[in-house]
C-alpha cells in the first residue's frame, strides 16, 4: 500500500497536468478566434421632470443596448431619479 505522500504527489502531479492541458487548449483556440464584436446603444425617451403626488420630482430615462456578437438581443434599462423636496 502506497503512502499518504506518494498518494498526494500523484493528485498534485495529475491535478497541474490537467491544469496545464487546459491552459495549453485555451490558449490554441485563442490563437483561431477573430473577435468582431459591436453594438449600439440608444437613448430611447427622456421623461423630463413628472411631479409626484408628494411633491417630489422624477426623471425618467430609458437606454437600449442592441448587441450583435455572440447574444443577439436587445437590453433595455429605465434609470429613475428622484428630486426630493426638503425643507
């Protein structure tokens, strides 16, 4: 029966040569990739200051981001901003 330290050298040895192989692919399909990526951003609308019922004040602005690399969709985001009242 083998010891703890030879058993602990193989898994070492086997874990860095698993490691390295896979470094070794990433780096090879690296080298084939032609990366073209782009995309498009629009602001879409601008909601300029809506009074709140309690006084406060709200803009409203609403980006779109068009990506036409690997994921092909449309992500859209509305950023809300609040003014409050203080006295």
């Amino acid at each position: 029966m083998h010891s703890f330290g030879y058993r602990a050298n193989a898994l070492l040895t086997f874990a860095i040569t698993i490691l390295a192989l896979m470094c070794a692919m990433a780096s090879l399909s690296d080298n084939f990739n032609s990366p073209s990526p782009n995309s498009q951003v629009q602001v879409l609308n601008i909601n300029w200051f809506q009074k709140k019922p309690d006084g406060d004040d709200e803009v409203i602005l609403r980006i779109c981001w068009v990506t036409g690399a690997c994921f092909r969709g449309k992500l859209c985001i509305d950023c809300r901003f609040y003014f409050y009242v203080c006295f």
